[in-house]
C-alpha cells in the first residue's frame, strides 16, 4: 500500500484467538453477534492478527507495534515477525524507530528478546501514559516489564502529539489504554490511520456502542472509535488496525446505511 510517498505493509508475526461473544459486546443484549456471525468462525471464535506496520518513508524505516514476540500460550501464537520483516529485505538492524500504538503484550512482543533489544539502532517511542501504566505504576504487568525495561537506553518517551517524519504523525487517543496513539500518514494527497486496538473488529464500525473487556476507560474509547469512524466516513481515508482480518486497510461508508468498513 502507497501512501503519496509513503509505502506501508503489515508485517504478521502471528494469531490470537478468542471467543467473539467474550470480548466484544452491546451491554444489555443477550447476542450481540446474532447478525454478525459472518464476522466471527462457525464456533463462535475470532481470529486475531497478530503483528506490526512497516511504514518506510524517505527518512525512515518504521516499525509500528511489534508483535506478541516469539511466545504461544495456546491461545496466542507467534514468532513470525522478523522473518516477515526479511520478506521485505530488512534486518532489524535497518529500523529507525520503533512505535508503539499502547503496550499491551501482544503488540510489544518483538521490543526485546531475552533481555536485549531485538531493534538495535532504532530508537523506541511510547506514550508516558501508558509507560506509567504498564511499566511503572501500580497496575504494572509483568509482560510489559520484561518485554520494555531492556530497551530504556534507546527509549524516548512523549506526552504530546508529535509528528515523526514528514507525512508520519502521531496523535494521542486514550480510552483503549491511558496511551493510546493512533498513527497519521498523509502524502500526495492520500491519509491513511493506523489504529493500533481502538477497533478490534469491523463490526465495531457499524455498531456504535459495542464495547471490548480490554477497553481501560470504555466511554472514552467508544467516543473515540465512534469520533474517527463519523471523520473518516464517506472520504478517502484510508483505516486499518493490528486485528483486522488479513490486517487489511478499508474505507468506511455510510451514505446509504448504518457505518460499514468496506477492504481495499
């Protein structure tokens, strides 16, 4: 996918899978899913992409968000990402940087690996929000402990919207997590969003007051997908998020009904 000048690819590392109807629910209804069941498998299971964007510019070789790491619990499988970066004749080594959507496990896996950054001339960046949370605070998670500490030395923390590189900008949107940022490209008159986990699943965009169990501030990040998705909808913008199917960018329509997400 080009973006202008901007070329941007998903690069997979692996698979989650979780019950549907145990993540993603509309309080009060008993099955939410009953007219969504093309969405999910015929066991009422979801599939979930695991991995990361590559996003290369003229000043840049972005990873954004790396991956559940080489880690199989039984329900989440992966291992995959720098073989996937290799596919597009790069070592770790050529990584710029290193973003971060928010720092849930499955999308930090690949920050280091037994101890030692796997990216060893990029530098990290992650919102202070979600470092105090999951790193520092109280509600630290052993995961994020593991996986971030050994990169500190090549970390960069920020706690306004910045821009990275010309046509690569990082805005702030908590709710998901305290630190969730949503990634802005725009070249040649093209916008593409990278959502990280503000969208776990399509059906999100039709159903505007479905909530994820993952969601720390679930209000706030309702108003943000639903925010997004009435900005987006009906223009050229470009969306994906780490969970979709095939990690497949789309457009969102609703000229002629509810919000739908329509794969290019």
């Amino acid at each position: 996918m080009r973006i202008g000048d901007i070329e941007v690819l998903a690069v997979m590392d692996g698979t989650g899978t979780e019950k549907a109807a145990g993540i993603l629910t509309r309080p009060g209804i008993d099955d939410p899913w009953a007219c969504h069941r093309h969405h999910h498998e015929p066991d009422g299971t979801l599939s979930l992409p695991l991995g990361g964007f590559l996003v290369r510019s003229r000043e840049r070789i972005v990873l954004v968000d790396a991956g559940v790491g080489p880690h199989d619990d039984g329900t989440y499988r992966g291992g995959a990402l720098l073989e996937s970066l290799a596919v597009h004749g790069l070592a770790p080594a050529d990584i710029t940087d290193v973003v971060f959507t928010h720092l849930h496990f499955d999308h930090v896996g690949w920050a280091s690996v037994d101890g030692r950054p796997v990216f060893p001339h990029a530098t990290y960046r992650a919102h202070r929000a979600d470092w105090q949370h999951f790193v520092t605070g109280p509600a630290a998670t052993p995961e994020a402990v593991a996986k971030l500490t050994p990169v500190e030395e090549q970390l960069e923390l920020f706690d306004t919207d910045f821009t990275l590189a010309p046509g690569i900008d990082a805005l702030h949107q908590p709710g998901h997590t305290p630190g969730t940022t949503v990634y802005v490209l725009s070249s040649g008159g093209r916008r593409a969003l990278l959502l990280g986990d503000v969208v776990h699943s399509v059906v999100q965009f039709t159903e505007r007051d479905w909530q994820v169990i993952w969601d720390v501030d679930p209000a706030a990040a309702s108003a943000v997908r639903n925010r997004i998705a009435d900005q987006a909808a009906d223009t050229d913008t470009l969306l994906t998020a780490a969970h979709f199917p095939g990690m497949r960018f789309g457009r969102i329509l609703a000229t002629d009904g509810p919000r739908r997400f329509v794969a290019v």
